[in-house]
C-alpha cells in the first residue's frame, strides 16, 4: 500500500469475518477500560516522597500568586494611565504600586504633576513584576522538577510491581490473560501513568489555585461586577468535567482496543514462519486493522468532544470578556461622580480591570485544563489493569513464604489420588477423570497413552503450575497444596519436549538450574549429560553466548543443556517429558545415555512414546481418557495383550538397534567434537519454529581459516542511529497524511485565524481602556458598547474557528496513527528471518516499538501542531500590529524572544538525544517483560522468579537514569518560557510610561502593543509546553519509517510480472511441473557468516518424487527446507523450480503458495480450531467440509469431535491448549488444506504416539502421492518408501538412492536400516 492510501484502506474489515468459525459469533459491544481513583496514582509514595509531593504543592500554590499579583499590579498601572491622563485627580486606591513609591493620590494636580508621578507609578510596576518573575521562574523550576522526579519514582516503583505481581500469578491465570499484552501494559500504560501525576498535575494544581485566588480577589474588589460575570467559571466547570468524563470512557475503550491489537503483534512475530510460510501477511493484517477500529472511533469521538470544550469557553472569553466590561464602563461612570468622595468610590478604573481580569483569567486557566483531564484520565484508565494484576492475590504464588519446609530432605514418593482435572481455560474439557497412580521412592514410571489424554498434565499438577479440580497429589504422602513451592519446585526438575534457553552464556543457562553452582558443578553436570564435549569445542566454551531458547545449538544439543540444567539441581524427582521425541538417533543416544544416568537413585517420571526411552521403567502406566487403565511392567503389559501391547506392536524399535546405532554414530560425534568457533550474540524473542543451527566440523576449519575473505552481501543496519533530519521527517508525516490533506489545510487555517484573534482582541480591549479616559460619559458609553460589539463578532467567529482546528487536528491525527501502525505492522511480517534473528528486533522491543511510537506520531499533525500553529500565527499578527504603532516600543517587547527561542531549541536538541536514548532502555525492558512471561512456565519451573526480577529492576533503575538526564532541564526550560513574559511587561510598561509621561506616544497605543506582542509572546511559551510532544513525534516516526523504509533482504524480483487475484494473492500465469533443483549451495546463516552449513550442496528432485533427507543433527536438513521456504537465500549458488530460479525468475507469493509444510514444533494461534486449519489456504475462505476433510486425514477429526465446542473451540496462546501431539496434527491438517504442489515434512510425526503416528503416516504417505515431497525424519521406517533417500553428512550428501539401492550399497544408510527391527 502506497503513502497515498485512502482512509478506507486502514482499518480493512476483520479478516476473521471470512473463516468459518468467526461466522457464528455475534460480534459485541468494545467495552470500556474501567479507570481507578486518581489517588491510586500516588499508591506507591512513601517516607520522603510525601514532603516532595507537599513542597510540589507549596511551590505551584506560589506560583498561582503570579498572576493575581500581575492582575492587581497591572491593573493599577494602567488606572494610573488613565486617571493621570485625564488629569481629573486620582481615585483609585492602589496597594501594589504604593509598595515602591507609586500610586500617589492626586488632586487638582497640573498634567506635569501627572506625569512626574506616571514615571513613578512605571517604574513601582517594573520593580513588582521583575519581583513577580523571579518568584514565577523559581517556582515553576521546582516544582516541575519535582513532580517530574516524583513521577518517575512512583511509576518505576509500580513497573517493578507490576513485573513481579505478574509472575507471582499462577500458570492459570496467564493462560486466560487473553487481553493482558504485557508489552503494551509496561510501555505504553506506564508511560501514561507517569505523565498523569508528573508536571501535568503541577500544572493543574497551579491553575485550579490560580483560579480560586482570582476568583476571591474578584468578589473581594467589586462583588457586584464580580457576581453579574462569575457564571463563566461555574459554565467552564461544567463544559470541562463532561468532556472529562466522556473522554475518559473513551481513553479506555482506546487502550483496550490497542492492548488487543498489540496482542496479534505478539502472536504473529512470535510465528513470523508459519504467518509467511501460508501466506498469511494479508490476513493477519486485516485481523489487525479490525482491532484498530475501536480505537480510531473513539479517537475521533474524543476529538469531537475536547473541540466542543474549547468553542465553548473560547466564545465566552470573548462574549463575557465584552459584556462585562461594558458593564463596568457603566459603573466607573456612576461612582466618578464628583460629589461621591474619592474614598467612597466603589468602583474605579483599578477595580473594574481588576474584578474582570480575575474572573476572564480565571475561566480562561479553567478551560486550559482539559488537557491536563484528558492526560489524568488516561492515566487512570491506563493504571486499572496494571493495578489489578498487582492487586491480585495469586491462587499459587511461587514467591510465597508459606507452606512447609523439610528441613530432613525430601524422600521423592509421588502418588495421584482420584485425581479430577480441568485446565481453567477449558472448563469445559475433564482431562483427568479420577487418576490413580503412585510413584514410590526412586521408582522410574513411565506414562503413556495417546496424545491428550493426561500425561504432561500429571507432570504438570506435580509441579503445582495447577492445582486438582478434585482429588490430591500426594507427595511423601503429604498433598502438594501444603508445600513451600519455590521449596517443592527446587525438589523437581524437568526436562520437556521443547527446552528453552535462555539469553546468555551457556554457563549461565545450566546456572539457572542452581544459581550458587561452582563451575566444576556446571561441569560435572555437563558431563553426566553428554553436553562437556561439544561445549568445550566452542570458541568461548561455557562463556559462548546463545540466544533465546538456544536457536543457534541444534536440537540434541539444546535438549543435553537443558539435561544439565536439570542434573545441577540434584533434584529428588526428575520429570521427563517427551525428551527425546524430536531428536535424530544420533542426539538421543547421547541423551538418552544422559537420562538413564540421571533417573538412577531419584524418582522419575517419564512421558514417551518411544519404546527405548520406556521399556525398562519399573512401572508403565497406559492411560486412557484421563484415567490409569493399565500398569505394571513392560513384560506383564505385554502378557496382557491390551492397550499398551496394542501400541508396542503398532510401532517399536529393539535394543539391539539402539546399541548398533550408536556405534554407527561414534563419527559424528567426533566430527562435532572437533567443531571451534563463536557463536554471535543474537535475539529472536520467543520464537517457536526457528530452525536449529547447523553446524558442520570439515567446513568450519576451512571457513575459519579463510574468513578475512569472507564477504557478507547483506545490509548491516543500525537501528539505534534513526536519522535525525526533523523537517524533513516532518514534510514526510504531511505526505502520509494526504488522505487528510484537506483536514490538514482546513484545520491550519482555522488555528491560524484562531491565532490571529487574540492580538485583534488585544487592540479591541486597548480601544476600551482608552474609551475610560474620553473627557464625556457619552464618549466613554458610545465607543465601550462598539468596542464590545466587535469583542462579541470575535467571540463567535474565535468559537467557530477553535471547533473546526481542533476537530480535525485530532481527526487527521488518529487517522495518520493508525496508518503507521498498519503499515509498520505489514512491513515488519515483509522482512526476512534474518532480520528477525537480530537482538534489537525481539517480540517485545517490536511490540514496544509498534505501539508506543505510533502512539506518539499524533503529537507531529494532532493537538500539540495546531497550537504550534496558534502560537506562531498570533506572535506574528502581533508584531505586523505592533510595529507600525512604535517600533521602539515593539522592539523592546522583542527583548525577551531569542531567550525564549534559546530555551525552544534547547530543549528540542537536548531532549532528542536523550530520547533516543530512552526509547532503547525501554525497548530492553520490555524484551525482557516480554521474553519472561511468554516462558512463564519455564521460568516457574526453574524457580527464576526471584532472579528475573533483579535483572529487570536494574534495567529499569538504567531506564529511570536516563529519563532523569533528560528532565534535569525541563523544570528550567519551562519556567523560563512563561517567566519572561513577566519580565517583558516589566521592561515595556516602564519604558512606555516614560515614553507616555513624556509625551511620544499614548497610553493606549503602549496598551496595544504590550498586550500583543507580549501575549504573542506568552502564548509562544505555552508552546514550549508541546514541543516535547512534537519532537517525540517525529523522533517515534524517525523509527517507525526505519521498518517502513527497510528494503527487505528477500523479496520478489523487480522485473517479476504477476497478476493479482480478488484477494490480492499473486499468482504466476503459467502451469508448471514443481522439479526442485539445489544446484551448488553455499550458506551461512545471516548471524554467523563465518560457519557455513551447506557447501557445494547438490540434489535435483523431480515432479512427483518424494525424497527423504536423513543425517545427524545440524547436518543441515532442515535448513535445505528453509532455503526453499526463501526463509533465507544461499551464499552461492541457486535453487530451481522447472529450471526456474526462485530468486530471480519467481514471485516470492507463487513460491511459497506451492509450498506446504509441517514443521517439528508448530506455530498455532489463538483462533479457533476451524480457523487455524483453515490457515492453511489464506487466499480462500476454506469450507467447513474441507476442514473437517483435511482433519480427518491428520487423524485429528475424533480428538476435536470430543471437545465441547468441536471445531469452534478457541485455542489458548500458542495452542497450549493441546498436547503437543493433537498440536502437530491439526498442522498437519492445515498443510493439507492447502493442497500444495510441493509438500514439506520437517519431522511432521516426531510429537505423535504410536497410534497417531501410523494412522497419519499414513495419511502422508497419501497425500505425497502425485506431488513433490521432501520429507526430514530420523526414523527410518517412515521414510523407506521415499523414492529417493539422500544421507547428510557436513553439509553434503554421502549417499543417494532408493531404500533399495542404498541397502544394496551396504553403506551408512544400510547399517542403519538394518539395526532396526520391528517387534512382532
């Protein structure tokens, strides 16, 4: 999509509208985020925080004194100017000029006279308000600063408690936090809280004080002018606390809106593979887009409301502003009457400007707090669900102290008593139905059964990530529920199907097994899990640094690291689950060996559904449906002939072929003993299905010794260094919005005639001081009621004007918002793998970026722009009015701008840097947010709790360092804009009362030109309040158009012509007969371009074979998958469809919409069975029929069948849901929905039981049939009807042929075969 998109584009409907599941919900209501009470902001204040937070107060209350001393001083020049003009004796008693020899009475005084005391009364006036701007600057810079600092601790506070009440809640809780995107919540929502008690409440507590002291000193002068014009205040309050309490409502419908949307983020980088393997860019899109819309609809409601407040309190403004002084022309009128004495005068000029003043600022400062509602408000709405988490009490809290201890050990006897269990996401799923099975000490048991039954539910319930619906687990014949956990979870270690490492050394990972571990402990334990060796052959050794989940290790290497990590325990009971299942023979014999080590003297139990793994266990126990239907050992099962014979003699496996293979596999393990290098720090968030790295030891001393000349053709790009040129980011954020062009023009011109008005009123009001001193009433009533008539025309016109700006400011705005965050989000699926294997480009720090950024890009065309706009606009009228009146006196108005300009430019360069760097400290504490909670039951598992929160409390103190750096000068910055309008009437009413008194001007004129240029002035300070907003803006757009602008390593071809079906899909025209044809590969991965894992790797496959990569682990199998996938592109070489190169002849779409495949770990997502089928055919709304067709096939129609809501059922995040066998078969379904001319199978059975295995084998074996077929698979048997076999070994292949052929050539291939019989 195009720059120039129209606004239909973004949001498109929800793409759930279009699969079958999604058609049956009703769609409801966005409901509102509830909002806390204000007070709850402050819940983390403690010790010397409350005297800040008072001295915060005592400060902005000083500086509410500001403006009321300005208005009474101001206003008794200015009825010294007119009484001393007139020359009809004095009679407005003054308390501020008398203060410093000014304010004289006079009677019958000669105009010398006069003017002698005008000079006085000047310079009285200069003194007071140079005082009055001091206490302004001093003030104002203590109390921003406060609050500021005072804001940063609280919220920093509540980030650590908010990261910790998380990871105390139970495995439960966070399966059914559908709508809890933690990203969002300690991004974004902070960064609102924090803003909603930071200088923002300074601000208002300065104004509201203002308020009520001017409003007092009203009544105080002149109660009965005061009473006929105090309506607009109450009016103000009513206008603002309504659009306040409509706004709120809608923050919170916004934020949940984008804490929904920021979910799919999440969910789609963390199976970016699977998104782009089916094709699924432009549906994930639309389901995005979908949940935008709640939030760009109140988005424009909100800006509906905050323009309907301030057309109503401008108008007044300038309507009451008019009336009232009218009014008080009358009154001055009354009370000049000589006959009255001077003493007895109620109201003079003094009190009239004294009694209108406070009441129009008073109002005025009221509806200036709008914003500073709508920013408390989102801070409210933003701090409920953070505080609800912290507020609640886990049902099983891992950091709890209480539960029971044993100080004399723990014996290990496990027993399951009439277990009933349901998972609290799936209450209406019974997965145990009364579980009876005990464990004595040091027993090994083994559970088997199908996929779903219970198995890896039992390890679960052991390790309390859930507690029994009914019944208890006993453990030393006491229930689990009474233990310590963080005590009862050190007693255990686990070693599950997909181990996750950590990011960090190797050392430090099997560390996380038992933190205080010695290294000889880290290397013992290494030892006894078959892992030391091939550590050691690392360049670094144990200090080698993998990513997350230890992508870069292959698959038997990550699983011996987390065998260590478990054995450094010394745990009493061991839990094994599925930890071997998706390991090549070569990597289980080694763990294996490791585990049969490990079970020795401890309690063990073990899920499996390999016979090897299960066969000499003391005890077998078969369960079916949720309950123990057969124990005992494997020879009395299998006497029994039920259903654990029926299993055994479905697929197994004798130990002489285990014994053989490893013999067999002794070279491999030398050749990656052999094996030296580094492996690169990199972050790939919480990817499930990145391949492992593979690794080759004949290449690696080749490569090592000639990588000086190794060159890398791809882009090496820094993130962290965004181009800082603003104006031009600025003129790109206009070209965005064009859509909005003609809101943009209307809204510019409306804050331009808005900013235009104040200096024409201005004039207006100096015309009305001068009508007061007219020599006749008639004079002074005549030219007072025109002049208000005129203030009324601008009242009305100012209304207007304010409506339209504001309206479509904040309309272009939510409109370039979403459209940023669309288009970053499709930009972000574009990318290749490698890209997404960087550090910087984890799910968090993308997530982070996505959302708060986008967040921010309002600020560069929204609120803050359009009174930019005002601002310029009035202090440009005011110096086209000034000039041409006194350009000496204008000039001296001028005085205090480039200290104003300074203090702009200052801020914006200072605060860009620190921002910048801001941005990446919490970017890295959302990644590790982000990164703990998705492996939350890893975490709990290894007890890491406690640790994790150290790590992310420093990151955190890094972050509040850093916002500290760049907020030591707001305080200053801010004050100085708004003080020295102070100063400046200090300087230009002295000098003009000495230009006054001697006769070059009029006082009038002196009126005109302070009150314009001057207001011109204060109102371009108040703008220094929305440069910070604006400059964020365009540093988060700076970032946002680094992804948008990032040409992605791996794309079509340019010359490649395609034709766009109706779901804008491309297609290649013509039919073609899907050869595949590897021809000379060379490839490193992008991270580690100095290891090469293919090399001079050739192999042609042609239509309609079916052909069988077999070899060791990090051979380099999966990644000749992957290059066919495009996931990346080789180093040399190329790969051919029909003699068609796929990276310069072919479309990426038409590539990979032939492709099909199944990965080892599959990617689910959190839809609904039918939907995550259907995914596999993105193009097409898939028929119900052909779903169940395709889930039949995967023999995964009768497990869906018996759940209550069938196929419409909603998988939790991830699919954990599902046991990992009924996982991989609704992929296997959704890879034949797609009915692919080519057919990938990456261990596509590994996870399955026996059963399952055989029946969906054999529904592979159907659907190869008549297409290309590349199969990886570690077991033989499911392999030898392949029509070609190829053994991998270092990246090349050392055998081809049939299974025929290569029995024939009693090689590798044929050794292998041999040692594996079946059972009868």
């Amino acid at each position: 999509m195009t720059m120039t998109e129209t606004r239909e584009d973004v949001p498109a409907a929800d793409a759930d509208e279009a699969t079958p599941a999604a058609q049956k919900k009703k769609k409801t209501k966005e409901k509102a985020q509830p909002m806390v009470s204000y007070t709850e902001l402050f819940r983390y204040i403690a010790g010397w925080d409350y005297l800040v937070l008072l001295s915060g107060f005592v400060a902005a209350f000083l500086q509410s004194l500001v403006f009321p001393i300005a208005i009474v001083v101001y206003s008794e020049l200015v009825a010294m100017f007119i009484e001393r003009t007139l020359g009809q004796g004095t009679s407005s008693v003054t308390i501020g000029l008398s203060l410093f020899g000014g304010g004289k009475i006079l009677t019958n005084a000669s105009y010398e006279e006069n003017m002698q005391e005008l000079r006085k009364d000047s310079v009285s006036f200069g003194i007071l308000m140079t005082l009055n701007t001091l206490l302004m600057l001093f003030s104002g810079v203590y109390y921003v600063d406060a609050f500021n600092r005072l804001a940063l601790k609280l919220t920093v506070r509540m980030r650590r408690e908010f990261f910790k009440a998380t990871l105390r809640q139970e495995i439960g809780w966070h399966d059914m936090a559908k709508d809890q995107n933690f990203a969002v919540r300690i991004t974004d929502n902070m960064e609102k809280i924090r803003s909603g008690i930071a200088e923002n409440l300074g601000h208002y507590v300065e104004i509201m004080c203002d308020v009520i002291i001017s409003v007092v000193l009203s009544f105080i002068y002149g109660w009965k002018l005061a009473l006929a014009i105090v309506f607009y205040i109450p009016l103000t309050l009513v206008v603002n606390s309504a659009v306040a309490h409509y706004q709120g409502k809608l923050t919170g419908q916004e934020q949940s809106s984008y804490v929904r949307a920021s979910s799919v983020v999440e969910e789609v980088i963390g199976a970016i593979r699977t998104v782009v393997a089916f094709g699924g860019e432009r549906s994930e899109s639309l389901r995005y887009d979908s949940l935008l819309k709640p939030a760009l609809k109140a988005g424009k409601w909100k800006g509906a409301f905050s323009g309907l407040s301030d057309t109503v309190m401008k108008a007044m403004l300038f309507i009451t502003g008019a009336g009232s002084f009218w009014y008080g022309a009358n009154l001055i009128l009354y009370y000049r009457d000589p006959s009255i004495p001077i003493d007895e005068r109620e109201y003079t000029p003094a009190v009239v400007m004294i009694v209108i003043s406070g009441i129009i600022v008073s109002a005025n400062q009221i509806s200036r707090t709008s914003p500073f509602l709508e920013t408390f408000a989102m801070a409210r709405g933003s701090a409920s669900a953070i505080l609800d988490v912290i507020d609640r009490t886990s049902l099983i809290d891992p950091l709890s102290k209480a539960g029971k201890i044993l100080n004399y050990g723990l014996k290990g006897a496990v027993e399951f008593r009439d277990v009933f269990f349901r998972y609290p996401a799936r209450e209406d799923v019974i997965v145990l139905r009364g579980l009876n099975v005990v464990v004595e000490e040091g027993q090994t048991v083994a559970l088997v059964g199908p996929s779903g039954c219970g198995k890896s539910t039992c390890i679960q319930l052991l390790q309390r990530f859930y507690d029994p619906v009914f019944g208890q687990v006993l453990l030393d014949g006491e229930d689990v529920r009474k233990y310590n956990i963080k005590w009862l979870r050190s007693n255990i270690a686990v070693v599950g199907q997909e181990p996750v490492l950590f990011q960090g050394s190797i050392g430090e990972n099997i560390r996380h097994g038992k933190p205080e571990a010695t290294q000889k402990e880290v290397e013992d334990a290494a030892k006894a899990a078959n892992a030391h060796d091939f550590i050691i052959a690392l360049h670094k050794g144990y200090d080698t640094d993998i990513s997350e989940k230890g992508v870069q290790l292959s698959g038997g290497q990550r699983q011996r690291i987390a065998i260590a990590r478990a054995l450094i325990q010394q745990p009493k009971i061991l839990l094994l689950d599925e930890a071997t299942s998706a390991l090549d023979y070569h990597s289980e014999k080694l763990v294996q060996a490791a585990l049969d080590k490990a079970c020795k003297g401890r309690t063990t139990l073990v899920v499996s559904h390999r016979l090897s793994a299960i066969r000499h266990a003391h005890r077998i126990v078969y369960i079916e449906n949720g309950k123990a239907v057969e124990q005992g050992t494997h020879e009395e099962l299998m006497k029994l002939e039920g259903f654990y014979h029926k299993m055994v003699t479905v697929h197994s496996y004798d130990d002489s072929a285990e014994e053989l293979l490893n013999e067999l596999e002794e070279v491999a393990e030398i050749k990656e003993r052999k094996m030296s290098y580094e492996v690169e720090p990199y972050q790939l968030g919480t990817r499930n299905s990145i391949v492992s790295l593979e690794k080759n030891a004949e290449f690696q001393m080749k490569n090592l010794n000639g990588l000086a000349n190794i060159t890398m053709n791809q882009e090496i790009d820094d993130p962290r260094v965004p181009s800082a040129n603003f104006i031009s980011t600025f003129f790109r954020i206009l070209g965005w919005a064009r859509p909005e062009w003609s809101f943009l023009i209307i809204g510019a011109i409306c804050a331009g005639l808005y900013g235009v008005t104040m200096p024409v009123f201005s004039v207006v009001l100096a015309e009305l001081y001068g009508s007061l001193a007219k020599p006749t009433d008639e004079e002074v009533l005549e030219q007072s009621a025109s002049m208000a008539i005129i203030s009324l025309v601008i009242g009305i016109a100012a209304g207007v004007v304010c409506y339209i700006q504001t309206f479509f400011f904040n309309l272009a705005g939510v409109w370039l918002t979403t459209r940023m965050r669309s288009k970053t989000f499709r930009c972000i699926m574009n990318q290749e793998m490698g890209w997404f294997d960087r550090k910087e480009n984890s799910i968090g720090a993308l997530s982070a970026r996505l959302s708060g950024d986008a967040a921010s890009v309002q600020g560069a065309i929204g609120f803050p722009l359009s009174n930019i706009i005002q601002a310029f606009t009035n202090f440009i009228c005011s110096i086209a009015i000034a000039f041409p009146y006194s350009w000496e006196l204008a000039l001296i108005c001028l005085s205090t701008s480039p200290f104003m300009v300074a203090s702009i430019v200052f801020e914006a360069r200072f605060g860009e840097k620190s921002a910048l760097k801001e941005k990446e400290v919490l970017e890295e504490t959302s990644r590790i947010a982000t990164e703990t909670i998705t492996q939350i039951r890893t975490v709990a598992g290894l007890r890491r709790e406690e640790e994790l929160i150290k790590i992310y409390d420093k990151e955190v103190e890094r972050y509040r360092h850093q916002i500290l750096s760049r907020l030591k000068w707001r305080g200053l910055v801010n004050s100085l804009g708004k003080s020295l309008m102070f100063f400046g009437y200090a300087v230009t009413l002295t000098y003009g009362g000495h230009m006054c008194a001697d006769g070059k001007i009029k006082f009038e004129t002196i009126m005109k030109i302070s009150n314009t240029m001057l207001y011109g002035l204060f109102i371009l300070a108040q703008s220094l309040a929305f440069t910070p907003a604006f400059n964020a803006a365009l540093l988060s757009a700076n970032r946002m158009y680094e992804i948008i602008d990032r040409k992605p390593q791996i794309q079509s071809p340019e010359s490649f012509e395609i034709q766009q079906n109706g779901n804008g899909t491309a297609y290649k025209t013509n039919v073609v007969q899907q050869g595949v044809s590897y021809r000379g590969l060379n490839f490193s991965y992008p991270s580690r371009p100095h290891i090469k894992v293919l090399q001079n790797f050739n192999l042609d496959i042609n239509q309609g074979q079916t052909v069988a990569l077999v070899g060791a682990s990090g051979s380099g199998k999966s990644t000749c998958v992957q290059l066919l996938m495009r996931y990346y592109d080789p180093d040399e070489g190329k790969i051919l469809i029909d003699q068609e190169s796929i990276h310069h002849d072919m479309d990426l779409k038409t590539l990979r919409r032939r492709l099909g495949i199944v990965s080892q770990e599959p990617s689910l997502f959190e839809k609904s069975i039918a939907d995550n089928i259907g995914y596999g055919d993105t193009s097409r709304q898939v028929p119900m029929q052909q779903i169940i067709e395709a889930a039949k096939m995967a023999n995964a129609h009768e497990f869906i069948m018996s759940l209550p809501a069938q196929y419409d059922t909603v998988l939790g995040s991830k699919g954990t849901q599902l046991s990992g066998g009924q996982k991989q078969r609704i992929a296997i379904a959704r890879a034949m929905v797609r009915n692919p001319k080519i057919l990938l199978l990456d261990e596509a059975t590994s996870a399955l039981d026996f059963q399952s295995e055989r029946v969906v084998q054999q529904a592979l074996d159907s659907a190869c049939s008549g297409r290309t077929c590349i199969v990886i698979a570690h077991r033989l048997s499911t392999i030898q009807n392949a029509n070609v076999i190829c053994v991998i070994q270092a990246g090349k292949i050392v055998e081809q042929g049939s299974h025929s052929q290569l029995l024939a050539k009693n090689g590798i291939y044929s050794k292998l075969y041999r040692c594996q019989t079946k059972a009868s």
